[in-house]
C-alpha cells in the first residue's frame, strides 16, 4: 500500500521543505488542487525537479477541456493526472487518450459520483480508481470512507484503487482492511503534524503490517 502525500494551502517552498522531511516514508506526491490553483503548473515542475524519483500527481479536478489541461499536467512533469467521474464519457476518454500517448496515468475522482456513473468506467482497468470523501464533507457532515463504498460495486473487481479523506493514523489500519486499497492519500494527519516526518514513518509503519 502506497502513501500519497497530499499538499495543499501552503506555499510551493514550504510544500518542498515539508515532503524534504517526509521523503523516507511517502511513495508519491501529490500537487494538491489548491496548490495548483494558486500557483498553476509552476508547483507541478518544482515538485518533480526536487523529487524526480517520486511519482508526481497532479491532482487536477479536470472536468472539461481534458486533452488541454492533461497534457499541460504532463509536460509540467506529472506522472498522474486527476479527471472526475462526474464528467462526461467523452472527458474521460481524452483524459485516457492523453495519458496513453504520453505513457501517465490516470485517475479517476469518484467525488460525488453515483453508482451508475461509476460502473460505466470500470471498463477503464489502466485507470486508478479514487474514492473520496471532500474537506467540506468531512467538516461539515463527519462523512466517512466506509460510507462510500458504493455498495461493494468496487470489491471483487480487478481495479487499481486509492482512497482519501481524512485518514488518520486511527482510521488507517481499518480503512486498510476492509477496502485494501493500493493508495492511501494522507493529508493534514501529516502536514499539519506537530512532528511529521514521525507521524508520515508511523503511518508507513502501519501500512506494511501483515493481516
């Protein structure tokens, strides 16, 4: 199980200084939607100069205007790109189209995405399946991952799946259970740690404890 590091509202210098201290213990960094938004394509291409050797996310959002925004992601340096599920077939496909030409991946938001919108894509098998429960869900209604199992519409299936939203390293081991998925994006339980780089090796830790 791999962590993606997720940063966001914070400055591209102080994202770098962070994941510096984290590196040991996280697999892939992602370039939060709010990094992005304030800094545009510049975070992408300063988190992948400083950390080559780590997958890069570009977590996107993209919902139209998919071959423009993937390949702009792309040629900034990322290795993942982020499409919601929300958007229409013909979005998702260029998205792949694109990722396909330039041998990336992507990944596929289920944010808010019902379970018929859902099983058209699980035809795409080379995608990362994300199951996301928003900040302002969290904040707003105590959402949690378990409520968004779709039905078990995604266990069984031979899908590449991460899951985000408010792990903790309390919720870590359960969420590792019951939905085994390949990613775990941890947020501000590491970012916003008294100690991070002690908190991301415990989280590390977890992750590779036998069942």
């Amino acid at each position: 199980m791999k962590i993606q590091l997720a940063l966001d509202r914070m400055e591209i210098t102080e994202a770098m200084e962070l994941t510096k201290k984290v590196e040991e213990s996280i697999d892939w960094i992602e370039v939060g939607t709010s990094l992005i938004k304030e800094f545009g394509m510049a975070s992408v291409k300063k988190l992948k100069q400083f950390f080559p050797h780590k997958t890069i996310v570009a977590d996107i959002k993209t919902i139209d205007n998919a071959r423009y925004e993937f390949e702009m992601a792309f040629n900034a340096g990322a290795d993942v790109a982020t499409v919601m599920a929300v958007s229409p077939l013909v979005t998702i496909e260029a998205c792949m189209d694109v990722a396909n030409k330039y041998e990336k991946t992507v990944m596929i938001d289920l944010l808010n995405s019902s379970e018929e919108q859902v099983k058209e894509l699980l035809k795409y098998k080379e995608a990362i399946f994300c199951m996301h429960v928003s900040k302002d869900e969290q904040e707003a209604s105590g959402v949690t991952l378990q409520r968004k199992t779709y039905s078990g519409l995604l266990s069984g299936q031979e899908l590449q799946l991460a899951v985000a939203g408010g792990i903790t390293i309390d919720s870590l081991e359960n969420i590792r259970r019951s939905l085994n998925p390949g990613v775990i994006i941890i947020g501000s339980a590491i970012t916003r740690a008294n100690d991070p780089a002690k908190t991301a090796a415990q989280m590390k830790l977890a992750t590779l404890k036998e069942e």
